[in-house]
C-alpha cells in the first residue's frame, strides 16, 4: 500500500515536471495576454499568476497590429488552397497506390517517403528561383504551389494507408455495373474514406496556415499577403515589442490550428507517429 | 490488387508531378551550384566551374564563418538536441503508459504544443527568455527572494538567456526540443502499448523489479522504435529554422549559425552578388546529409 502511494506520487511530480516544461510558454502567454500590461509590469519580479483579468489586450490588439484581419485571412487562404491541393492531388493518386498492380509502384512509394523528410528550407533556392523566373513571388500562388509540394506525400501516405484497409467489394460491383473510375472515386472512394481525407486535409491546412514560415519569408514581401507567422514575425522583430498585444494576437492565430488538430487528435496523432514508424 | 492498363498511371499523375518538381528542384540546386546567380537578379548567371564551393571552404578571418563552422555547429546541435528529445519523450511516455487519475487531460494537454505554429512558439520563447519581464528569470527571482539561493551562489539575476553566444544556443536548443517531445512522447507511446503484456508478466514471475523490467524487457523492446524515431528527428531537427531566426537570426556572433541559417544568411541576405549560386552549394551540401540520413531511416524501415 504504502508503496503505491509512493508510485503515484512519483508519477503526479514527474508528469508536472513535464507539463512545466511543455506549458511553460504557453503560460506566459496567457499570462500576459490576459492580464493588463500596467499590472503586469507593475510588480518586480513580475507576478506568476494573474492579479486582473482582463480582455483588453484582444481590443488593443488591433490597433497595434492594424493589419492583423488582413494576415488571419492570408493564413486561412494559404492553409485553404495547401489543404485543397493536397487532397486533390493526395485522393487519385491514393487510389491508385492502393488499388492497381503497375510497374514503378514500389519506387514511387520509396519517394513518398523520401519526400515526406524533405523540408522547404533544403528547396527553397531553386523554389524561390523558379518563381521569380515565373513572376509568382509576392502572389498566393508561390506559397500555395510551393507549401503543397511538401505536404502532398504525407496526404497521399495516409490516404493509402488508411484505403487499403477498406473492404474493396462495393468497388468492385460497381466495376461490374459499369461505373467508370471517376464515379467510383467519387461516389464510392471520396465518401468511404471522408475520415482520412478530413485528417489529411487538416493536416495540410494547420502546415500551411502556420508551419512554413520559410516559404512566407522568402516569397512574400508584402504587408497585404503576409500570413499571420509572417505578419506578426514582423512586429515582434521591430525594435519596441508589445508585448501584451503580440501574445493576444499569438494566442488569438494559434487557436485557430489547435481547435482543428484538437478535432481530429486521434487520427492525426496515429497517422504521423505510424508514418514515421512505418513508412 | 489488379492491373488496370494505362488507368493507374494516369490517377498517379499530381503525386507524379510533385515527385517531379522535387526531382527538378534537386537538379536545379546542383545545376546553380555551379553559377554565380543572385536573387535581386536571377535571371542573369555566369559559370563559375566549382567557385562557389571554393567560397564555401575559404576561411579568409575567424569572425567569417565558413562551412566547417556551420557543419560542426549543425552537429552538435543535431546531437544534443535529438538525444534529449528522446529521453524526455521516453519520460513522458512512461507516464502515459501508467493509469492515474487526469491520464487524458495530460495526454491532451502533451499533444496540443505540437499544433502551435513553431513561428509563433518561437515569439513565446523569446517572451519567456526576456531578460526583463520574462517567465524564467521570474521564476528564478521569485525564488532567490524566498531562498536566497542565486544570491548566496554569487549568481547576479536576472540572467540574460538570449545575448550571449553559449547561453544563446542553449536558449535555442531547448525551444527546438520542446517542439520535438509531443511527437517523440506519442511514438514511444505506441510503442510502450505494443509490448506484448506477456513479457512482463514472465519477468514478474521471475522476480524482476520495476526497474530490471524496464532494462530487460522495456528498453530492448523498444529500441527499433528509438532507433527509427532519432533518425526521423535528425532529419527534423537538422533542417530546424524557425525557432533559431526568430530567436537569435544565427547570432550573437554567428554561435547559433546552424547549416539550415547559413542558407537563408548567404542566399538571400548577405551577398548581393553571387549569393543565390553560394547559397545552392550550400543546399547542395544540406541535401546530401540529409538524403544520407533518409536512406539509413529507410533502410531500418524495410527491416522493422
């Protein structure tokens, strides 16, 4: 008995060690984002706990970084068109892994995971040439095309993965009733499959609205086409930071991808852990 | 599985195309490798035979870094910063694998910095390393107010995280690992749950304590999964960007330049001439590491 208590105890103080680390940032943010600014400097050391909340900041916020509507919505569209395009891409191609015997499928399958390692930074020299030479830097477009080239192999992975362990008769009958492969796919494939092509979808729309800050670095110059990484990057890199209202917009824009990871945790959790182990 | 004519090929064809713009990228970076081209104008470029990695290998004074300094820094930031990633996800795998009371709010609340935009982690960071108002170095005065401790250790508070070179790099290795451990934790966590109960229950049979079950049973189940898992984070953590730019750009003094840094300083911000060609041989140098890395991870993978 008593040695239980000790276990569990052990237990409880190494996983608040564990989240003191993981949540120490996200903390402070809340912290200061919720707090107002004067209360927050006034005490030295500063306070580890609230004395005021407050939602001031959220307000505040968009004074300061005027522009913050403008690169939310950005971040949506590049996120949107990286999602779109590497389903659309990830969903045929997928089929075909999964369904046809043809020569080169085992050297594709090889460059799918390959590719899957593969990170913008290691491409973004002749990324950023080729769209200069093709007038797309400082367009959506150079992001989009750019951000789904590395986000498209993981699509595809999990949508095979997760296809081959479909049962294939339905298909099959409708192979006999006449049905051409476009309907299959569409009628039969796309719905069966909805839960993968969401998780992939959302998968490619949280790295696309947020985790290729690179990209966004090198082919955006532009206020007006910034994503919010981007836009608020520059704001914080300016001399005086603000530092209440960066952290309400930080908290703010990062709500947004965590709400739909939150939403398909599970799967999504399973897919990336299983393709790295996998392959 | 049947054959279906030209019918797959056709359904192939954007995975096709992607796998094809990766090819051309990789050929185009070793073709630019050889030019000098830079990005104000990258239309116009001039052969210069193996000059860029010439550049790359002249150390003309200790303050220019060249290509030893950045692989030796990838390095030891590679090294230090995987195997940490592994023991605490280890850490936090094992808790998870225990049943206690709140095992789903910590399982959430483990998983959730994975979502948050590494761009945006890395503002926080720098929040909480703020020599002023930051997290840490309250927590730390907080404590020096009630122990005394810092103050009877001669340690004046607060300490600067971020402005000089070691502590910087420091700084940024650990931002770069908190990134890492939700991934690392759930992997091992599958792998924890994939132990056949069996095992354990011999070794309980024979008289194994916790800890020889870990060592005998735990740890040699598991190694094929670390094994796959560190070479999956080599990849990651050698092409890590994010947390460094935002948090020290490469400085002070270069101490942070890793080799992913060093491309975007000599591509596109230090060189107005020619930067563009030095900054593929660069990559060119980047991609054959990592694609090194790649076939081992991919050799372990046909095995498992």
């Amino acid at each position: 008995m008593r040695r239980s208590y000790l276990r569990s105890a052990l237990i409880y103080l190494s996983a608040l060690l564990f989240l003191f680390y993981l949540h120490l940032p996200t903390y402070q943010m809340l912290l200061t984002a919720l707090q107002p600014w004067d209360e927050f400097i006034k005490h030295v050391p500063p306070l580890l706990y609230p004395s005021h909340i407050t939602l001031i900041n959220f307000i505040n916020m968009f004074k300061v970084v005027p522009e913050l509507p403008t690169y939310l919505m950005n971040s949506f569209i590049y996120g949107t068109g990286v999602g779109l395009l590497s389903i659309l891409a990830a969903i045929p191609s997928s089929y075909s892994l999964a369904r046809f015997k043809f020569k080169g499928k085992e050297a594709i399958l090889a460059l799918i995971i390959y590719a899957n390692m593969l990170s913008p930074i290691m491409l973004i020299v002749p990324i950023y040439r080729f769209m200069r030479v093709l007038n797309l830097v400082n367009t959506y477009y150079s992001v989009i095309l750019a951000g789904s080239i590395f986000t498209t192999p993981f699509c595809t992975w999990l949508l095979t993965s997760y296809l081959r362990g479909l049962p294939r008769e339905i298909e099959e009958a409708a192979m006999i009733d006449g049905c051409s492969t476009s309907k299959i796919i569409l009628h039969i494939v796309i719905p069966l499959s909805a839960p993968a092509i969401v998780t992939s979808f959302i998968y490619a729309f949280i790295t696309g609205w947020s985790q290729q800050f690179i990209l966004a670095l090198v082919l955006i110059q532009r206020d007006e086409l910034m994503p919010v990484t981007q836009g608020l990057y520059m704001f914080f890199a300016r001399s005086s930071v603000r530092w209440a209202e960066l952290m309400s917009a930080i908290l703010v824009s990062t709500l947004i991808p965590l709400a739909m990871f939150m939403v398909v945790q599970k799967s999504l959790v399973r897919g990336l852990t299983a393709g790295a182990l996998k392959g | 599985m049947k054959e279906g004519g030209l019918k797959p090929y056709l359904l192939i064809l954007p995975l096709a195309f992607v796998l094809a713009f990766i090819t051309y990228s990789m050929a185009e970076t070793i073709y630019l490798s050889f030019f000098e081209v830079s990005y104000l104008n990258p239309f116009y470029k001039k052969f210069v035979g193996l000059g860029n990695y010439l550049w790359l290998f002249t150390h003309p004074s200790p303050t220019r870094p060249y290509i030893l300094d950045w692989l030796t820094r990838s390095l030891i930031w590679v090294a230090s910063s995987v195997s940490v990633k592994v023991l605490i996800g280890l850490g936090g795998a094992l808790i998870l694998n225990e049943e206690f009371k709140g095992r789903g709010i910590f399982r959430a609340l483990t998983v959730a910095p994975w979502a948050i935009p590494w761009a945006m982690a890395a503002m926080m960071w720098a929040w909480v390393y703020n020599n002023q108002y930051g997290i840490l170095d309250s927590i730390l005065m907080h404590i020096d107010k009630y122990t005394g401790l810092f103050k009877a250790l001669g340690i004046k508070l607060p300490l600067a995280f971020i402005g000089l070179p070691l502590p910087s790099f420091i700084s940024c290795l650990i931002a770069d690992i908190w990134a890492g451990v939700p991934f690392m934790t759930m992997v091992f966590l599958a792998g924890l749950q994939a132990i056949p109960q069996e095992l354990y229950d011999a070794a309980m049979i024979d008289g194994a304590s916790s800890f020889q079950k870990f060592r005998h049973v735990t740890l040699p189940q598991l190694s094929p999964i670390i094994m796959v898992a560190s070479l999956f984070s080599i990849v990651w953590t050698f092409n890590s960007f994010d947390f460094i730019w935002i948090l020290t750009q490469g400085g002070p003094l270069h101490a942070t330049e890793t080799l992913p840094i060093a491309i975007y300083n000599v591509a596109f911000r230090w060189l107005r001439v020619g930067g563009l060609g030095k900054g593929a041989a660069l990559s060119v140098i980047q991609i054959a590491i990592v694609s090194t890395v790649i076939y081992f991870y991919m050799k372990l993978l046909r095995r498992g």
